[in-house]
C-alpha cells in the first residue's frame, strides 16, 4: 500500500512516566523505542503495545537512538557522555557494553550502511567511529567548532556530519580529513542581544533516488529564548552540493527536529513550534508544506516504520504516538 | 531638589563648610554637598570603616538563571534536567556540573538556596533584588550601588562609588540613587573607560587648567548668591569628571599583565570581570557585572551550556584573583539575577520564571566561607527550610561589608533607613 500523508491519523498512543526525547522503530519494525526525561528507554511491541521499560544505566538523558548487529542491538547515547549497548528482544533487557564516548553530551548516532561501525557526535565537538562489535574507537575526526548535532552515513558509506553553527561536512574516514562541506549557513543564528547561538543542522536525510541531501532546523531565529523562530528545511544536490531549493512551513513558528526522505518521494518534518507540534509534508519541487498534521504538543522526534505507512513521534505530553499515512479500513 | 541655603539647619551649615573646604583644596564638593545633604547618622561608624576600605562586586545574570542548572541541582529527579551534580572544594556541597572551575573555588563561597521573593516579573524582580524593597508608586528607593556607594566611598575619591558594567556603556549616569543624590548614582561603563574621558590633543595641560580656573571662579560667584542642590551636584560632577580623567588607565584592562587578561578571558564578560576587580583595587566601592541571557524559556539546557560556559572561568578567576591579592576579606561578591526558573521543564526544553525556591551565590568580606543557608524539597519545587526575600539579601549584604543595617541616612532632616526595617540580615552567614 502506498502511503498518503494527507489521510495521516493517530492509530496507537501509548503513554509514559515522563515526556519523552527520541525515537526509533528497530529495523524489523517489530518495535519502537523511545527514550524519556526520566534517564530510561521504553520497548514496546507494535503488534499489541506490549511495554518494558529499560533499566537505568545512564546517568542523564538519552539523546540518540540507533540499531547494529542486523538489528539485533539497541545502541544508546546519552548527555552523560556514554553509549552502550543492549539487547534488542528480552524482557529483562541488561548493558552489553558501556563506553565513554565523549566529553560531555553524546547527541546523535548513525550506523554505518554495512553495519560495521558507530558513527557519534558530541558537545566535544567531535565526530567519532566506533566499532559496532567490540565499541573500540576506530576514528576521531576533528573539525567541528560546536555541539556536533547530526551524524549521518550516505549509502556508499560516506560520513556526514552537522553543527549547531550549521556547518555541514562530509568526511573522509580513513584520513580524518574534511572533503567538502555543504553551505548550510542559513540554519544558524547568532542573537547579538540575547549573545547566544541558536538553530545548527538539526537532522539530515538522503532522499531515497540519491539525489539530494537534506539538512532541516530552523531560521529566522529572531528571539531563541523565546522560541520566536521559523522551520527551515534545505534541499542540496549530492552531486555538487548546490542548494536545489529550501522547504518551508510558513505561517507559524517552528522548528524542525527530525527529517525523514519517504522513499515515495516527499520529506515528512517533526516539528515543534509555539503552536504546538504537527508533522508536515513537503513535495520535492515546491517551497511550501503540501500538508500539514496537528498533534497535540510539540514533536520532539520522529521515525518512520520499515513498513513506509506508519510513523512514530515522540511527544512531551508523555505519549509515543504512532500516526498511520492510511485511511481507516473500510 | 531646590535648596534654601538661608535657612541656616545643621545640615546647611555642615554642608557649607564641608563644600567651601573641598573648594579651597581643588577637590570635590564635600560630605553630601552635591545631591542630597545625606550623612550617616553615626559618623563614628563612617571613621572605623575608613580604615579599611570595603567594596561589593554584584554579578547579575540578566533573564533569572536557572538554580537547577547553577547552585541547587536536583538531578535524577523529574525536574533536574540533564545535567549532573558534581562535587566541590566544599565537602558535601555539589553544584552543577555547568560550573567546574566555580566547583574549585566554593570554599571562598557561600549558597543561599531558600530564596522566596514571590516576584515572577523581570522589572519588579530585578527592583526587589536590587532594592530590598518591592516597588511601591509611593517611594523611591536608592540602590544597592547608591546604598554601598554612599556608606563606604571615601568622601574624596576622584573615582564614582558605583559603576555597571554592560556592553553598550557610555560612561553615563541613570537614576538610580533615590534620595541619596546623584552623586551615588551609577556610572555606566561599556568595559572601557567612560566616553568623552580623553582630554582632546590639541588641549594643552596649561590651557586646560586655565579653563577650569576659570570655570571655578564663575561657579563660585553664582554660588554666593544662588546656590542650590543641583548647582552643587552640577559643580560635583564636573570635579568627578576631572579626577575620573586624570585616573582614566583604571578603566583601561589592556593594561593588565596578559597572563591576566588570558586568564579572565577574552570575551565581554571576562574582560568585565576583569574592570571590576581593578576598579575595587583602585578604590571603587560598588561594581555591578552584567552577564546576559538566561531568560530561557526554549532550550533552557543549551542556553545554559553556553552562557554558564562564558561565566564560569571568569568568575572563578575573579574569586582567586581577589583572594591572591588580599583583597577578599574586604570585598563582598554577589551573583545573582530577578529570579530562578521553573522546576517543570516545558515543552521546548525551557524553564520559566521561579520566584518562589531559587538560589544565589555570595562570599569574601564578614560572609561565611563554604556555608550552605536554606533548603529546597527534593524537586525544587518549595523552600522547606530557613527561608529568605530580597530584603534578607539586601540587608546581608550591607552586613556583609561591615554595616549595621539598623542605620538610616540623614536627608534633609529626614531619617531614612540604609535597608527595610521590617527585615533584617542573615546572621548565621555574617561573621
């Protein structure tokens, strides 16, 4: 069945002690995650929303999410500076390993396309390659001048990375050296009054002809303390790095935490904004949101399942909830 | 305020003597000529505290910094956040993990985290902190600055009592003295020395004190006949400028050692941090730093990481510098903002404003070193023991540098308390 955003509705909401932060489904799409404020990580099971709640282990937030072994192991990164990782399935799920990953907050993850290695990015500002079997530092690739925000591996297993002052840059592992970088400058803002940068390369995503990069956040951050800002997503070509376009949610202000590149084509935004949060949709070709959903608060993540129909966002109100682009059965 | 000179009270006979002698030396008008004929009521108290010099540095930290991310962590719990609690060179007391190089110097510090002043606006909340007092249409009220400026400046410095220092500051002055005059009123200082201070090249020094001869002499002619306050505040400031110029490589860091400068910082607040302690070490009574914004309401926990992350080296230079240098027992530091921010992390990962369980941070001078005063619940949502306002802070501070907070100022026959008599200070942090 294809997806239709414009027939997205809530199908499953399922609640939790705390609000939450991140959230994946893991590779089979049997099960999401979804990390919360309190220091933990919920399983639940699709088919019945069936829940465990994983032990604490770290000792702050847990920021990012990401999967290796074929999907067999849970790999955390949390604001204590740690990864570990669990196992997948079980009820009593318990650390298979623990490492200290950075100095000061780990805040995304990406595996590689083969599964070999652990990409990470941290407040040390630093991007660094682990190995997903034994968690043995492999690369440390130095660069950054801020928070790394986003990592990213492109299909042919090149390394992206993004930061708060948007730089975007591409890397060569084995030489720790920066091949290009995509001007991204337009996600940051420095607020002279308020003396604090703001905004950075959020999320990344490679639409699924290969084509185009996509690095999302925000712009027009006029007032960040006050959450006075616009959603910005740009859309470069691979090839050459050009911008080819920017997406936009006009209208309201918002920012956009996660973008997914739906292999049918269009970007799906999960955004918070001082409306509240909703998901939008934007087509390749055209500035402008072609849809927009409405959730109850603000998105702080979202994943979309193996299946391409459902999606999974991660809210403050304490919900995962789980919106189907499907009409109901009839 | 319009002065009759002829009504011959003591005031005016203490006040006419004092300016004709600051005259007759070249100096500054006298005890309360300019802005006010104010004297403290036990001049006693004024001789013993010239005898060593005592000076309050306040750090304000603009927009309500959050306690949970500063001196009350709360981690593990629903409202702690991220971030962790660390240890400090106090045993037992942990503060944010945003504070590691202040974390080594708490011994010199004290905590007060039972702060209730119940006040959520910025304006209001920073009057309260600032005054002791919530505002009221009725009065007016001096400042801290104005307050410690008129109770501990020697009558003669060629210095101002009380200077703010914030990017943007030109050198002039706001009104913030009340009664007190606009002598004690602030000058504001943008990290530099104040605009317009530099005698222009083409003055000569001969031609400039033949200028100022006789600027003197056509003031005191008019004086005879027409003096008043504001002509003496007039003739004050003038005297101030002159001697403010003549000292202008006070106001000028780059003439510090650059080891100095390299351990401040180089950015705005350390290089503020930085005027502050040599402003004190040339006399100056008050300095107010400005850090801003920590008004964060959307990504409390970034905002924090960055603005913290300015502060915290600064600060923590400033203590040590003040202790190396022997000037700690004699200076009050105070860091503090409007209010704290809400224990409930909202939506955007902000925190609101919290006026009601928030903390600041003080020590040097009478302040009890290592001292922890006050309690929160295990969330931060209340204080559950010994709890203070702002007219407890502002009254402890007056303490702190040796003041009996009971005084009041003589202002035109008039008796007006130093601090809100309905309150009093924190004595178990007041050696």
């Amino acid at each position: 069945m294809k997806a239709n955003p414009q027939q997205m509705r809530v199908t499953q909401q399922w609640p939790c002690a705390a609000p939450l932060i991140a959230c994946r489904f893991d590779p089979s799409g049997e099960f999401v995650f979804a990390s919360t404020e309190d220091y933990t990580v919920q399983r639940w099971r699709m088919a019945d929303g069936h829940k465990i709640s994983y032990p604490v282990a770290h000792e702050s937030w847990i920021g990012a999410l990401a999967f290796v072994d074929k999907g067999k192991t849970l790999v955390t990164g949390g604001y204590d500076g740690r990864i570990l990782w669990w196992p997948v399935s079980g009820d009593k799920p318990q650390p298979l390993r623990a490492i200290d990953a950075h100095a000061g907050w780990v805040r995304t993850l990406a595996v590689s396309p083969d599964g070999k290695w652990i990409a990470s990015g941290g407040n040390d500002h630093r991007v660094k390659v682990w190995n997903a079997a034994d968690g043995k530092l492999v690369h440390e690739l130095v660069g950054h001048a801020s928070h790394v925000y986003c990592v990213f591996f492109h299909p042919s297993g090149a390394l992206l990375s993004g930061d708060l002052q948007a730089e975007l840059r591409q890397w060569d592992v084995a030489t720790g050296k920066t091949v290009r970088t995509f001007d991204a400058k337009a996600l940051h803002a420095y607020e002279p009054g308020e003396r604090v940068d703001y905004g950075g390369v959020r999320t990344l995503a490679l639409t699924g002809d290969g084509q185009h990069l996509v690095a999302a956040g925000l712009f027009n951050g006029s007032n960040p303390l006050g959450a006075v800002n616009e959603a910005l997503v740009l859309r470069f070509a691979w090839r050459d790095q050009k911008k080819v376009r920017q997406h936009l949610v006009p209208g309201i202000q918002s920012l956009v935490w996660r973008v997914i590149a739906h292999p049918e084509g269009f970007l799906i935004g999960g955004c918070a904004g001082t409306s509240g949060g909703f998901i939008a949709c934007w087509k390749e070709d055209v500035e402008k949101d072609f849809f927009r959903f409405q959730l109850p608060t603000v998105v702080r993540d979202l994943d979309l399942h193996p299946d391409g129909l459902r999606l999974a966002a991660a809210q403050y109100d304490k919900q995962l909830r789980i919106v189907t682009m499907a009409p109901k059965p009839a | 305020m319009l002065c009759d000179y002829a009504c011959r009270s003591v005031d005016h006979r203490m006040a006419r003597r004092d300016f004709l002698g600051g005259l007759a030396g070249g100096m500054a008008a006298g005890l309360g000529a300019a802005g006010g004929l104010g004297v403290l009521t036990r001049p006693a108290a004024a001789a013993q505290l010239s005898k060593e010099q005592k000076s309050v540095i306040c750090i304000y930290l603009n927009g309500g910094a959050s306690q949970l991310e500063t001196w009350d962590p709360k981690p593990k719990t629903d409202t702690g956040g991220p971030f962790r609690a660390i240890p400090t060179s106090v045993p037992g007391m942990h503060i944010s993990e945003l504070l590691p190089q202040t974390a080594r110097v708490m011994h010199h510090l004290a905590l007060i985290r039972s702060i209730n002043t119940n006040e959520f606006d910025h304006g209001l909340g920073l009057y309260c902190m600032l005054h002791g007092r919530r505002q009221t249409p009725a009065s007016e009220y001096p400042e801290l600055g104005a307050v410690a400026a008129r109770a501990l400046a020697p009558e003669n410095s060629g210095l101002p009592g009380h200077v703010k220092i914030y990017p943007g500051g030109t050198g002039g002055r706001s009104a913030d003295s009340a009664y007190l005059g606009p002598k004690y009123s602030s000058v504001a200082l943008g990290g530099g020395p104040p605009d317009n201070s530099r005698r222009p090249d083409g003055l000569s020094d001969a031609a400039d004190l033949q200028r100022q001869r006789l600027r003197r002499s056509i003031d005191a002619r008019f004086a005879q006949r027409r003096r008043t306050a504001m002509t003496d505040a007039y003739t004050q400031n003038y005297e101030q400028a002159l001697d403010l110029m003549k000292r202008r490589d006070v106001f000028d860091v780059t003439k510090e050692p650059a080891a100095q400068l390299e351990r401040y910082g180089k950015h705005d607040f350390g290089r503020h941090c930085l005027l502050a302690r040599r402003l004190v070490e040339h006399g100056v009574t008050y300095v107010q730093v400005f850090h801003t914004n920590y008004d964060t309401h959307n990504e409390n926990f970034n905002f924090h990481m960055q603005q913290l992350g300015e502060f915290d080296g600064p600060f923590a230079a400033l203590v040590t510098d003040l202790v190396e240098r022997g000037m700690w027992r004699n200076t009050l530091v105070v860091v503090l903002s409007e209010f704290g921010r809400t224990p409930t992390i909202n939506q955007f990962y902000g925190r609101d404003h919290w006026a009601t369980a928030w903390s600041i941070c003080l020590g040097g001078a009478k302040v009890h070193p290592g001292a922890v005063y006050g309690k929160t619940n295990a969330n931060g949502t209340a204080v559950v023991d010994k709890q203070v306002d702002h007219a407890n802070l502002f009254h402890t501070y007056l303490a702190a540098v040796g003041l009996d907070t009971t005084t009041s100022f003589d202002v035109a026959g008039r008796e007006l308390p130093m601090a809100d008599p309905a309150s009093k200070p924190i004595e178990e942090l007041v050696a």
